[in-house]
C-alpha cells in the first residue's frame, strides 16, 4: 500500500466526520460505535468515496465491522484502487 495515498484517503475520511461533528476524530476512531456519524451521513460519506476516487463498495462489503474505523474504510478504497 502506498502510504502517502493511504494518508490522503484517512485526511479525506477525517475532514468528512469533522465537517459533521465537532469530536476529536483520528485514524482509530470509529465513526459508527462513536456516534460520529448518522446512518444518513454514513451513507453520504460512502458515496463521496465512491465519487472521489471512482470506486464503488457492493453492499456486502459494508457490512465488514473494519469499516467502521477510519484506517478500515481507508484501506478498503486503497485496496480497490490497488494501492
């Protein structure tokens, strides 16, 4: 995985949340267990994934609790970017 592109994605993930919620957020945070994000926001935040780095998750790949953390979804959109 090429870390300054996996840096970008987590900087990307954090600014999101940040924009949603006036909570400290890191890479270790985890968005769901945290209460960082509504479900409606969860879904916002993927899709700006998706359109930001041309990728698209199939909803089974959603249901991975690692995704609940930043690192988790971060390496989940390096993975598909081949990263």
């Amino acid at each position: 995985m090429n870390n300054e592109y996996f840096s970008h994605v987590v900087e990307v993930i954090v600014e999101y949340i940040q924009q949603h919620n006036n909570d400290s957020v890191n890479e270790t945070s985890n968005f769901v267990t945290q209460g960082l994000l509504d479900s409606f926001a969860i879904l916002s935040l993927i899709m700006t994934l998706e359109s930001e780095f041309k990728i698209k998750f199939k909803p089974i790949e959603l249901a991975n609790l690692e995704l609940q953390q930043v690192k988790g979804l971060a390496q989940a959109v390096c993975d598909k970017l081949a990263f």
